[in-house]
C-alpha cells in the first residue's frame, strides 16, 4: 500500500466533498454518496472495516483533535457533514466490501 498516494487520494476527494458542501448538498446525496464510497474504498487499501468501524472512523474524525482539526481545514463543517454522509452509507449500503477495482489503484 502507498501511503503517499491513499493520502493524495484522500485531498481530492475532500477537495470534491468541499465543493459540493458549498453547494449546498446533503449527506444522503447521490453524488455524496458515491464519494463516500471512494472514500471506503480508501480506507480498504488499509482494511476492509464492519459497518460499526466505518461509522467509527467518522467518530474518531470528530472526537480526536488533530483528525477534526485536518478535516475540517479542508471546510468548517466536513467533519461532521462527513460523518453523516458515511452513516447514511453504513445503514443503505448493499454491501460493505471495496468497489471491483478499488485494489488495483492501492
């Protein structure tokens, strides 16, 4: 796995969550959710979490300083616009493996 490349993967998809949050968009959003699920699909080059601990992760975002502190330098409000958004994915998602091709790019 490439950490340099899971963390410039990561800066622009919250660059992408940014700009629709300007937008005015809501967590349960089509076109939120398919970033949330890039954004699982991220987060499996490391693991493949449970529904729990992908809901956790957004919770560790919110309650460790320097995670909200690095999210939300990307927008005031992505913490916890993003933490709703993978809520919304954990109880409508179908499944909760990666994307066909999500590994390829690790």
């Amino acid at each position: 796995m490439d950490r340099e490349r899971v963390h410039q993967d990561w800066d622009v998809l919250y660059r992408e969550i940014t700009a629709f949050l300007d937008g005015g968009s809501l967590p349960g959003d089509q076109q939120i959710q398919e970033l949330v699920r890039r954004h699982f699909d991220i987060a499996c080059r490391f693991y493949t979490p449970s529904r729990e601990a992908y809901v956790g992760m957004s919770l560790f975002y919110a309650e460790d300083e320097a995670m909200r502190a690095f999210h939300d330098s990307y927008h005031p409000g992505m913490v916890d616009f993003l933490g709703a958004a993978i809520k919304v994915f954990a109880e409508q998602g179908s499944g909760f493996a990666p994307s066909a091709g999500a590994e390829a790019s690790a």
